[in-house]
C-alpha cells in the first residue's frame, strides 16, 4: 500500500470537506437548540453524507461509464471544480457563503439538507471520492480511501460535537487563516489533477 497515496487522500477530502469551516455552519444551524438536538444533527448529517459518499466510492466510475464519461475527462473536470472550491476559500467565499444560508433559512432539522448535502456530500467530496477510488492502485488502497473517507468524517463529527470549544480556541481569525492554509493546498491538488488528465490524455508538458 502506497502510504504517500493515503496520505494525500487524506489531505485533498480533509480540505475539499473543510470540517473545521463547516463548524461554524453547524454552530450558526443548531442556535439556540439543546445539547441533545446537536448530537442527533451531527449523527445523522454525517451517517448520511457517509453513505452517499460510500455509493459513489463503490459505484462512481460505473454511472461515469454507463452515461459515457471517460475518467481523465472527470479528473480534468473534478480538478478544475476542487481549484475553484479552492478560490472561494481562498478568498472567504465559501465561508461567508454558508454563513449567509444559515442566517437567511431556517432548517428545523438541517441534518440532511444543508449539512449532507452539500456541505459535507457536495459536488467536490464527490468528485474527490470517484477520483481517489479510480487512482487506488488495488483493494487495499481503495478500502485504504474507504477508510480515510469515513475517518474524515469521524473528525467532522468530533468538530460538531465539540463546536462550542473549537470556535473558542481557535476564533474567528484562527478559522479564517486555518481556511486560507486549505485553500492553498487545496489549489495545489487540483492543478495536480487537471495535469494527470491532460497526461491520460497523451498531453504531456513541453
């Protein structure tokens, strides 16, 4: 098993999932609720979210290439979608974004819809996902991206069950320059995908 692959897995669907900028979604989502009411939403948005991504881990390529969609275009098409996720965190986009939805909706119960989906199951997690499972180089690596979806994901629950103590410690500034940092990286693994298309492709540079 290629440890250099894992970790990079790790690291593109920790930043493309961002469950440190979610957890000031998930703050501004369940103001006002009980202690009880948070846990339940956190449990169910990520139980959810992990389904869906363990759908499209298991069976992306398939759909790909039953509606005739060759995995470099994807890879193409999934890098230049992670590099402007990358932008707007870059930028505060995406962050003000979400903050915007929470302040101008009221979700009742927004375990499945915002925090599933799209925060946490969004276009880009699913691109990553699908990307990942088809670079997995045998079972073990992509039960390897398996696993490291699902762990991501424990992490974003750890974050929404310890909301109020992780806004505390790190603020408004420490979540804003954590985002910026993921941005970075984040641009950086996008362009990398878009590179390893074109090469797919037989476009190579120079």
């Amino acid at each position: 098993m290629d440890t250099a692959f894992l970790i990079t897995a790790f690291a593109t669907l920790f930043v493309v999932m961002d469950p440190i900028g979610l957890t000031t979604v998930f703050i501004a989502l369940t103001q006002g609720t009980s202690p009880a009411h948070r846990r339940a939403v956190a449990f169910r948005a990520c139980i959810i979210a992990g389904a869906i991504l363990t759908l499209f881990t298991f069976f992306g390529e398939s759909v790909l290439g039953f509606i005739g969609i060759s995995m470099p275009a994807f890879r193409i098409s999934g890098g230049i979608l992670l590099f402007l996720t990358a932008l707007d965190m870059l930028f505060e986009r995406r962050t003000k974004r979400r903050e915007d939805r929470a302040e101008e909706e009221d979700f009742p119960d927004p375990s499945v819809f915002p925090m599933a989906i799209p925060m946490l199951a969004g276009p880009g997690s699913i691109a990553t996902v699908i990307l990942l499972s088809d670079q997995a180089d045998g079972l073990a690596e992509f039960f390897g991206v398996l696993g490291i979806m699902l762990l991501v994901l424990t992490m974003g629950l750890a974050f929404f069950l310890q909301a109020g103590r992780v806004e505390k410690v790190l603020g408004r500034t420490g979540i804003i320059v954590t985002t910026r940092l993921l941005g970075m990286l984040l641009a950086a693994l996008s362009v990398q995908l878009v590179l390893d298309g074109l090469r797919d492709f037989g476009i190579t540079a120079g």
